[in-house]
C-alpha cells in the first residue's frame, strides 16, 4: 500500500509521461502529413504498431493507419 505522497509522486510521473507522449505523437502527425502532402511516404510506413509498459502495471498499444483504413479491433 502506497502513502498519499507515493501515489501523488506516481501520478505525477504518469501525467509527465502521458505529456511526452502528446508531444511525440503531434511530431509524429506534422511529419506524417507532410510526408502525405510531398507524396514521399519513406519516413513513416503504414501501419504502426507500438506497444510500451508503464509502471509495470498496464500495456499502451499505439496503432497508426491511413485515414482511409477501415477495421475492427479483432482484426489488429
């Protein structure tokens, strides 16, 4: 059982941790539209999966695909 300063420090961390990741994935959607718009799609390739730990306690699953790219959770 963790004290209440413990879970805030955690928290803390986790909404850091959750900011770096909007920062990273707003670079990622300027170099993927501009990678659409110049028709050079060499620096991303489509689709994206990535998966990540946090805190050792949950799994994140980042799936990127084309706008046009219909599916089903199953299908992934």
């Amino acid at each position: 059982m963790l004290s209440l300063q413990e879970q805030l420090n955690v928290a803390e961390r986790y909404v850091k941790l959750l900011e770096n990741r909007v920062q990273e994935l707003k670079a990622r959607r300027t170099a993927l539209a501009m990678s659409n718009n110049d028709g050079d799609t060499s620096r991303i390739k489509l689709p994206v999966i990535e998966l990540r730990e946090h805190l050792g306690s949950s799994l994140e699953v980042v799936l990127i695909t084309g706008l046009k790219k219909n599916f089903m959770n199953h299908d992934v």
